[in-house]
C-alpha cells in the first residue's frame, strides 16, 4: 500500500489488486478445514441459484449442484484482472 502499487490509476495497480484478491480467495484456511473462501462463496451462490424459483426447480437443480461444484482455480496472470477472464 506505502509504495502506491495499489493506487488506483497507477502503474499495474489492476493486476496488483486482482493478485491480491486472488490469494486471499484462494488459500485454504485452516478456519474453514482446508477449505477456501472463494469455494465457499461459490457453494453458496450455487445452492440460492438452486432454491431461487420454487420447489419444482429446486428439485431438478438439486441433480446438477454436484455437475457444478467442481473447483476450478483462479491463478492471476499479468493480463488478467478477473476470474471471468481467466477461463471463461
């Protein structure tokens, strides 16, 4: 932060920031048994996605929840600023 890397409008301070995020999501926490907080957030948008539009829809979600929880890593490149750059 003191050596402005994380100025906005400064010299690579996207990529510095998208760097940074990424890790923190990224590390496992010993908190979380292992687990990660973006693997977490991602659990939990898939099971409101799942329960969003009435019981006959949950049950058909509740059968593809498990096709969508495989964990795919972010892992920051110079050129990336998102997660939705990355694989997408």
């Amino acid at each position: 932060m003191t050596a402005g890397v994380y100025t906005p409008g400064g010299a690579g301070w996207r990529n510095a920031a998208a760097r940074a995020a990424a890790e923190v999501l990224t590390v496992p926490r010993l908190d979380l048994h292992g687990d990660t907080y973006l693997n977490r957030i991602h659990t939990e948008r898939r099971e409101r996605w799942a329960h969003s539009r009435g019981p006959t829809r949950a049950g058909l979600a509740e059968q593809v929840l498990p096709l969508l929880s495989t964990t795919r890593r972010f892992r920051p490149t110079p050129n990336s600023t998102s997660p939705r750059s990355a694989g997408s």
